[in-house]
C-alpha cells in the first residue's frame, strides 16, 4: 500500500504521524524515499503493525514502546485490539 492508501485505510492516523514513524524506523518502508513528494509504499505486514500500534499510541503509550508491543500482538495473531482492553506494562 501506498501512504495515501494506508491514511484512508486506518482512521485517525495522521501523515505527520505515519511519516515521523516511518523516520524514527517503528515502521518500515518497502521503499523508503528520501525527501518530500514521493510515496512510500508499505507491506501488508506493517499496515498491521500500524494499526496495532494506533490505539497504543492514543491511549498514551510512546510509540518507541508501542510499536515493539504492535508487533508482538501482530506476531501472536492479536493485531486488533477490543474495546475495553487493559494493557499493564
């Protein structure tokens, strides 16, 4: 998927958050373009990593914490988190 493929599918992300995360390394790129004015594309892999790794971040968790969590939860098959979920770390 290409960046503007991924803001459309996962409600609530922001590009600024989508491009500072793929910039830090939380989520990589399958090419990763330098500068502004090119799109990056992602795997279906990381689109899941991201949309595990949304609701972390907007229930408070910093996202160098969250996106080793989303990935663990996309590792164990548990990418889509429920309503009402506690998470204690």
């Amino acid at each position: 998927m290409n960046t503007p493929e991924v803001l459309a599918a996962i409600p609530g992300l922001t590009y600024r958050q989508l491009d500072h995360w793929l910039n830090r390394g939380f989520i990589k790129a399958r090419n990763p373009h330098p500068g502004s004015g090119n799109s990056r594309s992602l795997t279906p892999g990381e689109v899941k990593v991201l949309k595990a790794m949304l609701p972390l971040v907007q229930a408070g968790i910093a996202p160098d914490k969250a996106a080793p969590i989303a990935r663990k939860l996309v590792r164990s098959g548990k990418a889509t988190l429920p309503n009402g979920l506690t998470l204690t770390l």
